[in-house]
C-alpha cells in the first residue's frame, strides 16, 4: 500500500507529510505451540525466545484441562521453531495475515464481511488494540491466505 502525502502546518509553515496508510496487509507465520497447562511452561518458552533474541509480536493462549496451545507470531519463525524442536516443545507452523488497521467500531465487521463475500472463512483470529491509540493489530487465519490477502488490500 502507497502511502499518502497531506500539507500541513506547523508554526505557520507549510509542510508535506507522509501519512501512515490506514490498512496494512501482511502475510506471516505463526507458531502454534503446545505445552502442558502448568504455572511456568510459558515462562520458560519465552525466556528461551528472548536469549536467543526472537521477539513476539503477537500472542493469544487458549487452553484445555491438561494442556494449553499457545499462537504466536515471532520475528524469526524458523529459528523460534528449531529452539522449539531441540527443547521437546512441539510446535506447528501455519500461515496468518496480520493486519494494522484504524482502530474503530465497524472495522473487523467490514473485514469479515468482504472475506465472507469472497468466500474465505476465518478459522480463528486474534487482536488488541487499547483506547488511547488509533490504531489496532490483528492476527487472522482465513482459510485462504493468498485470496484473503488479495481481498483485503481492495479496503
């Protein structure tokens, strides 16, 4: 997406902005995580990622009685995978699109309606955003990644 240019003025002086697109669209891999549902089996997986410098961007935990499946989305998917791995920690990887938009009522409803109308399911999806900022992050898994995208870059 191109990002727009507004004048504005600033001290009674006339300036060329460059403003921040307000939906952006971007393809990524998120790792799905299992671990036992216990106090600090999250702990130790992050303080693994954080020594070996992978950050997490995106995060949400759902859990059942004896385990938890932990997604997320990492600055090195592949690296954060093989620690994984050589840890014993099972980990599966899956394609997502993550998506900055304007945080304001209506917008998840007018996501999910122009992927409803080309026929891509969202299998699940996760967001934040607070009230004090405009703007608000989203984790989605449609069950097309690539229409899903092409779609969403229309809004």
């Amino acid at each position: 997406m191109i990002a727009a240019k507004r004048l504005v003025s600033i001290r009674g002086q006339r300036h060329s902005v460059v403003m921040a697109p307000t939906f952006l669209v971007e393809p990524a891999t998120q790792l799905a995580v299992f671990l036992s549902n216990r106090p600090g089996a999250l702990a130790r997986v992050c303080r693994e990622l954080a020594q070996a410098e992978i950050n997490i961007h995106a995060l949400a935990i759902s859990d059942t009685a004896d385990h938890s499946v932990v997604r997320m989305v990492v600055s090195d998917p592949t690296k954060a995978l093989m620690l994984l791995g050589e840890h014993g920690v099972l980990a599966l990887e899956a394609d997502v699109l993550v998506i900055e938009t304007k945080n304001e009522p209506g917008m998840l409803a007018k996501i999910a309606e122009r992927l409803a109308a080309a026929e891509v399911n969202i299998e699940y999806a996760y967001l934040a955003t607070s009230e004090s900022t405009d703007r608000g992050l989203m984790v989605l898994r449609p069950s097309d990644v690539d229409k899903a995208q092409g779609v969403l870059r229309e809004i």
